[in-house]
C-alpha cells in the first residue's frame, strides 16, 4: 500500500502535465493530504479563497489523476482553516496510555525539595491549559519527575475521559519522525501529536541538536500553544542550560512555568522510606529507616529499590530487621564514588544517542567526519570517566593504543578552544552519562 505522500506527489505530477508549473505551484505548495481511502482524498488548503480556486480550477484534474491510479472514482474533500477543526475534532479517539496507577499526587511524598514542582502539577492537573503551559519541570535523574508527569495524566484522565493524552520521550519522538520520513508518513505522524489534548513529553533535552527534530517539535509545539493545549516538559536541566537547543525552543519552554525539583532532604527521604515500606505491607524500624536515609541521599528511585530489596531479603531469608542487617544486605545499593563509575558501554551508548549513529557504527573502520568525531569523543570520556587503560579503550574499539593515543590528542587539542562547540559536545554527553547512574 503506498503512503498518502507517494499518491499526492503522483497527483501532481499528472497535473503538472495538464497545467502549468505556476499553476501547480500556486495552488498547491501549502496543500496538505489529510486522509486518503478507498473512497475519498480529504486535502486542506489553508485559505478560502485557495480551496475554491482548487475546487473550481483544479478538480476535475485531481479526480482524473485518482481515477487514473486507482481505476476508480474517488470523492474530493478540500478543507480551509475554517473547517480544519471540526475536521480534526470528528477523527479524534481519545487516546490514554495506562499509566502507572502508583504515580498518582496522593502517593507523591512532598518536601522542602519538591513542593513547588507538585503545586505548579496539580494546578495543571486542576485547570489544564489555563495558567502555566508550557510546565517544564527539571532536576536530575531519580527524584521524581516522571512520577509527577504520569500523575497529571491519571489525575487529568479522571476527570476528562475524552481528552487525547499523548506520552512521548524525546528520543523516542526523533526515532518516531525518521520512521514517519522513511516511509512518507509525515501528516500520520503530525496529526497525532497536533491533535493531543495533554501533551506530555519526558526527557526533552534529547531533541537538542536535532535541525529536523527540532524544527518539527517547534511546529508541533506552535500548534498545540495556539489551540489552547497543555504541554508539560521534563528535562535533567534548564532551558537556559541547553547549549545546543534552538533560541526558539529555548524561549518557548520558558513561556509558562519552571519548576525544578533537587534531590530530597533528610526529612522527606525518611517520609519516603516510611511510606515506601508501608505500602509494600511491612514495617522498618525507625533506626533503619535513619541508616538509608543518611547513606542514600540523591536518588528517590534508589531509596524505593533499597526498600523493596528490604522486603525481599526478609521473605526469603527470613531476616531480622535491625541495621547491622540491612546494612549487610543493602551494600552494593550506596557504593562510594569511586566505586559509582559509568560502564563504557553506558558512554558509547549516549554518544552514539547523541550523534545519531548506531554503535555498531561507531565501533566499525568508517572515517567519515561525524563518526569520526563521535569515536573520538567515546575514547576521550572512556579515558576521563573509567579508571580502563589505553590498550582496554582499545580493545572496546577494536583498535590499538596509538590510534587511541591519537584521538585523545585530537579533542584535547580541540577542547583548548572554550569556544569550540566540542566543550557543549562533551558537557552535554556527561551529564546525561550521569544521570544513567
């Protein structure tokens, strides 16, 4: 089955032999395929005053050229932008991902550290799309943004069932688009995202340094501000700290409200603690609770695995809740730094995120500059960020240490420069190596 974009563009090459080129080009540069079906081509043209010079100048063209390709007649359906809307609204089906049920405000422990990012939540949740759209929540990894992400969406789809929720992450939305590029499914890909109620998008600092991402998430952001939608937006940083974001993006994301979220304090990683046994039916002593909450300190995500591990040790082991214990079982969960080192497949998979290229890519003998770079760039933060000699770098790339040694001496040459792009290059890189910690 050929996509809608193939069909159009068979279309208007068979008009482009019956008319003139301007012709064709005047009418038709802004004209978008709808939907296209065994009965009937739906195209919007954005003014009136085109539709009805398509409608009246142009159709009998169109419908001979469908004719033509199919051996049938097909209805035409020309739309304007007064009737896009309404066209829009009648195709829509309500769509909601199950989200998480546990990720819901009532199980949000609230803190010094958070309380803002869940006010500035639940008034979205409350009013969507009245106060602060866009709402960009950010912090590092592990301390709750997601959670309050699907909360808003539990608590949004209970008390508007119809509404079209739509979830992405932002690598997922750039794999999405270079899948919608492939196969000539641009207008699919757009109008399920133009046509979201509540927009959600997790971890967008990965559409940095992304033209094409970026340029489509622009419009599609456009889109949805305009007719009134909410947009929230998490990230491990600000806006202003996107080095490789567009100015554009950058300005949009500030256009509502911020709200950070810093890993928790004393007092509401107890209250985590607390809260995360209780749920999962069992008790720890006060004395316990202390020793996890004073040995980890960053991480929200950490602290409820260190807990349910708790739980598993004492079912099956049948041990006794007392610190000396816990402490036994829980070790490996609070390495000290030294110890907390990214793996260098962790490295070479942001890298390769990053640059766009697949690993197996990067590990190969290609030379062109951008894999080039990136291999460059994997080597030098393998050397900065394990404690892997040249000839173990080597062997991750199937090359020896000279080669190594070179690539090195490259971006370090590179990186004397502050303002070389390569200083953002290897910022960004690292911390999102970080947050995979």
């Amino acid at each position: 089955m050929y996509s809608s974009t193939y069909i159009w563009a068979k279309v208007l090459a068979h008009m482009e032999q019956k008319l003139t080129d301007t012709i064709v080009t005047t009418w038709f540069d802004d004209t978008e395929v709808l939907e296209l079906t065994d009965q009937k081509l739906v195209l919007y043209s954005p003014t009136v005053f085109r539709k009805d010079m398509i409608v009246s100048r142009c159709e009998t063209y169109i419908k001979d050229a469908l004719k033509e390709l199919f051996d049938m007649d097909l209805e035409l359906v020309v739309l304007d932008d007064t009737e896009i809307e309404a066209y829009r609204s009648s195709k829509k089906k309500p769509r909601f991902i199950e989200f998480n049920p546990q990720f819901t405000f009532d199980n949000f422990i609230v803190g010094n550290s958070n309380k803002f990012a869940n006010a500035a939540a639940v008034a979205v949740a409350e009013k969507p799309a009245d106060s602060y759209n866009p709402l960009f929540i950010y912090g590092p990894s592990g301390v709750g943004k997601t959670h309050l992400l699907y909360a808003i969406a539990n608590e949004i789809h209970k008390h508007h069932p119809d509404y079209n929720i739509v979830y992405i992450k932002g690598d997922q939305f750039t794999n999405e688009l270079i899948n919608a590029l492939r196969e000539g499914k641009n207008n699919e890909f757009r109008l399920k995202y133009r046509g979201a109620d509540l927009f959600l998008v997790d971890d967008i600092q990965f559409i940095a340094g992304k033209d094409s991402t970026q340029e489509e998430f622009f419009h599609t952001f456009n889109n949805l501000y305009e007719s009134h939608k909410q947009i929230v937006l998490t990230s491990d940083r600000p806006p202003n700290e996107m080095v490789r974001l567009e100015d554009r993006l950058r300005t949009r994301f500030e256009w509502g409200l911020l709200a950070d979220i810093q890993p928790p304090d004393y007092e509401t990683r107890m209250a985590i603690i607390k809260n995360k046994a209780v749920n999962l039916g069992f008790d720890l002593p006060d004395d316990v609770c202390n020793y996890i909450a004073e040995n980890i300190t960053n991480n929200v995500r950490q602290i409820e695995g260190t807990v349910k591990k708790i739980k598993a040790f004492k079912e099956l082991n049948g041990m006794v809740l007392d610190v000396p214990n816990v402490a036994r079982a829980i070790k490996d969960m609070f390495k000290g730094k030294t110890e907390n080192l990214p793996t260098p497949s962790i490295i070479v998979s942001e890298v390769c995120q990053y640059y766009g290229i697949e690993e197996q890519v990067l590990r190969s003998t290609l030379k062109n500059k951008n894999t080039a770079e990136a291999r460059q760039v994997a080597m030098y933060l393998i050397r900065t960020m394990t404690n892997l000699s040249l000839p173990e770098i080597g062997r991750e790339f199937d090359r020896d240490h000279t080669t190594v040694m070179h690539g090195l001496k490259k971006v370090e040459q590179t990186l004397q420069n502050s303002a070389s792009p390569l200083n953002d290059t290897i910022r960004d890189i690292t911390a999102n190596v970080n947050n995979k910690l």
